[in-house]
C-alpha cells in the first residue's frame, strides 16, 4: 500500500486472504513517512497483525499457510520428465546437476537394455505432477548428491511415499573412491557425455 492508501483509510489485512488461495499481501515496509515501518510475524497475530492468544486466529493462520502452500505447487516450475524411445522399465528422479544423463550412466544402462523415465525436479512443494510419476511406477531411484538424502527424505514425507519404492538405499550412495568418477584423461566417457547431451536437446 503506498502512503496515499494508508491516509486514505483503504481496509488493509497483513494476513489477511482476500482471494482464498492461502497468500496475504505483499509488504513493503517503509511506505508511509510514519507509519508502515515495522512488520510482525503471523502466530500469534490476527489478519490485521494485531496481537492475539484466540484459538481462532491461530487455527486461521495455521489453515492459511496450509492453502498457502496448496496454491504454491500449481505456481512454481513444474517438473520435466523424459521417456526413453523403448518401452520404460523403470524411474528415475533427479534435480538440479544429479541427472543421469551422462555417457557413464545413461549409455551402460541403454546398452544394458535399461531404458528410463525420468524427471526433473524443478520446484518444492512438489506439484501433483511428481506425485503422480512415483505412483505410475512401481519403483523410481532418487538421484541426488546429498549425503543425507534430503530429497528423497522430502518425497517420503511431503507425498507419504513408502520409503521401499525409491530404491532400497538412500540416495545412491556417495562412491568410497570419488576420483573413480573423474578420470583423468577419460576421453571416451567425455565424448559419451557429450553426445548424451546432444541427444536431449534434441528431444527437448
């Protein structure tokens, strides 16, 4: 709201949600030369940020921030997923860098007659459309160079997935040597690499 606004009286909430997708007000402290500069958080505050212990605001903002993150999955980057040329037999998952898309991983596996979706994550809280990857797949392998398995931990969690459908072992564990995936001079997992990728931009 700009200082104009705040004199004019215009009926404002900081928690308040006006359009029932669970997101207050964006706030930009500082707009009023005296008023406007100080900003609480929403626990123990009514939809006017005013303070209050009743059971009703709290349970209020509690369901807010549920809606709040409901309405989030639909607007963050949705996932991108991928199907090999050949029938599936199996998943996988992965983010950011983890993609299994390299000449030392995808291409054994295609030579193995191994043949993956997969998808990317993009995006948390997951969409409906993760949810509904795992499901159509009796098991997917979480991808992820985490030493805790943080994604896989949030996929069990947030999607009530059971642990035993992605993969037995968290996270693919960390190789005990990791020179063993950086050869030196390894020319001809390089060129796999690239002609790996050359492949998924061409099916992008």
């Amino acid at each position: 709201m700009t200082a104009e606004e705040l004199e004019s009286g215009r009926d404002f909430g900081r928690y308040l949600d006006v359009d029932g997708d669970g997101i207050p007000f964006r706030t930009l402290p500082g707009a009023h030369a005296t008023r406007g500069a100080y900003f609480t958080r929403g626990s123990t505050r009514d939809a006017y940020a005013r303070y209050s212990e009743a059971g009703s605001d709290y349970v209020y903002n509690m369901e807010r921030l549920l809606q709040k993150f409901d309405s989030a999955k639909a607007i963050v980057p949705q996932p991108l997923t991928r199907s090999p040329s050949r029938k599936a037999n199996g998943a996988v998952l992965y983010y950011g860098s983890t993609g299994p898309r390299d000449g030392r991983s995808a291409g054994p596996a295609r030579a193995a007659g191994v043949h993956l979706d997969s998808m990317r994550i993009r995006a948390f809280p997951f969409s409906a459309a993760v949810e509904d990857f795992i499901a159509g797949h009796e098991r997917v392998f979480v991808v992820e160079q985490n030493r805790d398995a943080q994604m896989r931990t949030l996929l069990v969690n947030e999607l009530a997935v059971m642990p035993a459908r992605l993969g037995s072992d968290p996270a693919l564990r960390r190789h005990a040597d990791h020179r063993a995936f950086h050869r030196q001079g390894d020319r001809g997992s390089r060129q796999a690499e690239q002609r790996s990728l050359a492949e998924e931009r061409q099916g992008a």
